[in-house]
C-alpha cells in the first residue's frame, strides 16, 4: 500500500512538472507551418560569376592583415596567412562587366601540405529580385585544384533556409602578386 503510494506521488509530481514546462511563459520553441515560411515552394537557383581578387593598384578588392613569420613551421603554403576581401562578382570574366554582387569575408591559408583557404564569405546581391539578399559560403579551396568545391551553409532574404554548393574555377591567376580571376557557379535551394 505504501509503494503504490509513493508510485502514485511520484507519478504525479512528473506529470504536474510537465504542466509547469508547457506554461505559456515558458515555451520558447514551437513548430510553425512551414508553407507560411514559402517552405513548401523550395526553388533551385544556379549562378554563375567571377570572382575578382586584386592585391595591387588603385582599388585592390584584398588586404593581408595576417602575414606569419617567414619560415614558421616549414611550409611552403602561406600557412597561417589571413587576407579579407570585398570583391567584385561579375557576369563575364572581365573587371568592367556587370557587376551583380560583392563577395565580403576573408580567408585564410589552413593546411601545411598543399595550399588549402578555408573560406567564409558573404555574397550580397546588389540588383533585381535578389538586391539585399545574401548566400554564404564557408569551405575547404584548394586553390591549384582545377575544380574546387565549397558549401553554401545559409542565406537571408530571399536566400533564407539556403543550401547548396559552390564550384569554383581558375580562370586566371598571378602566382607573384596573387591576383585571382575565379569562376563561380553556385547552385543553391532556397
Ligand atoms: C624552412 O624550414 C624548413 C623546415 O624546417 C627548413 O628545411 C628550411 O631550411 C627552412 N628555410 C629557411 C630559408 O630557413
Ligand atoms: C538595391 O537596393 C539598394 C538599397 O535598397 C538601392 O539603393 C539600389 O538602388 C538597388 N539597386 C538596384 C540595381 O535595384
């Protein structure tokens, strides 16, 4: 008579701290219908653009803020470097074309056996539909790979709930002062 007593309290005492949880001000995560969120009319988008890494001259689009000691660890890779780019994204390989996004992030030289950036952009859309809007990238760019790959983790505006991936490209690059011209192709769902 007593166990069952005591099985009852205990019983209760776990239904009556369920009650107290659901107390309105307590709840602070609830599930929301997702076609309210346009999550029901998820679109696949493809873009394609380059990416214009300048070092030199009057408008440079990158600046190392991080240069390690000569020599540090041995490598031979910039390890350590740390640069940050606002860099141009345009529609055709030339500087003078449409320019249609920024890329704004930096990147930094994180692998000791071969030259490998990890990544952390935002792409901020500047016109149509897609002005405000941003994708961002974080990944692994080994730069001397003919195709390199890095996810898209997320997005806002129009890019909201964003995944996809990134395929990058070499189009052009100056080994001595590291200019870059990169072709992005971009598929994300949003
Ligand atoms: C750089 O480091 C490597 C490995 O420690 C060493 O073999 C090489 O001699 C060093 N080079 C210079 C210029 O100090
Ligand atoms: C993009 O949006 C900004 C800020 O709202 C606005 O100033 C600019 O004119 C827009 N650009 C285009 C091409 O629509």
């Amino acid at each position: 008579m007593e166990k069952l007593s005591i099985t009852t309290l205990a019983v209760s005492s776990v239904v009556l701290m369920f009650l107290s949880v659901a107390s309105a001000e307590e709840i602070y995560g609830r599930r929301l219908d997702a076609k309210a969120y346009s999550l029901e009319k998820q679109r696949l988008s493809h873009f394609r653009f380059y990416w214009h890494e300048i070092h030199n001259g009057k408008n440079p689009t990158a600046m190392t803020v991080v240069q390690p000691p000569l020599n540090a660890t041995g490598a031979s890779t910039g390890f350590g470097i740390v640069d940050i780019i606002d860099s141009p994204l345009t529609i055709a390989p030339e500087i003078s074309s449409r320019m249609v996004a920024r890329a704004q992030g930096l990147y930094t030289s994180t692998s000791q056996e071969e030259v490998a950036l990890l990544m952390v952009m935002n792409f901020v859309f500047l016109e149509g539909e897609y002005n405000g809007s941003t994708i961002t990238v974080m990944g692994r760019n080994p730069v001397f790979h003919e195709v390199r790959e890095m996810p898209v983790v997320g997005g806002s505006g129009l890019f909201r709930f964003a995944q996809g991936y990134a395929e990058l490209r070499t189009h052009s690059f100056d080994p001595k002062i590291r200019n870059a011209n990169i072709e992005y192709n971009v598929f994300v769902m949003h």
